[in-house]
C-alpha cells in the first residue's frame, strides 16, 4: 500500500479517519501494519501490501 492513499481511505464502517501503524515498509510501500479507526476502534490489516478494508465480522 502506498501511504498516498491514506488521503482517501475511511473506515468502512463509521467513515471516521484511520491512523496508520507501520510493521515493514520497503521501497515507499507499505508492506505490514494496520489502519485503526479512531471513531469506532476497529483494526484493518495490511498484508503483502494489500489493506483487508472488510469488516471483522465478513473477514
């Protein structure tokens, strides 16, 4: 995931602002970590550069 892209990323669920938490990044991509909602805490995963936007209860 580019972090560019956090500019248009909301949450799903509540539309609230995500913040992002970086495990492993390479080449400006990131390519572990999270987005966490700030309004209704819900974590999303990025894997393999991939964010998981589904809501927990469809993952």
């Amino acid at each position: 995931m580019r972090r560019n892209l956090m500019d248009i990323l909301v949450c799903p669920e509540c539309k609230g602002e995500l913040n992002l938490v970086v495990s492993v990044e390479q080449d400006d991509e990131i390519v572990e970590g999270s987005l966490g909602c700030s309004v209704c805490d819900i974590a999303y995963p990025i894997e393999d550069t991939i964010p998981n936007m589904l809501p927990p209860a469809l993952r």
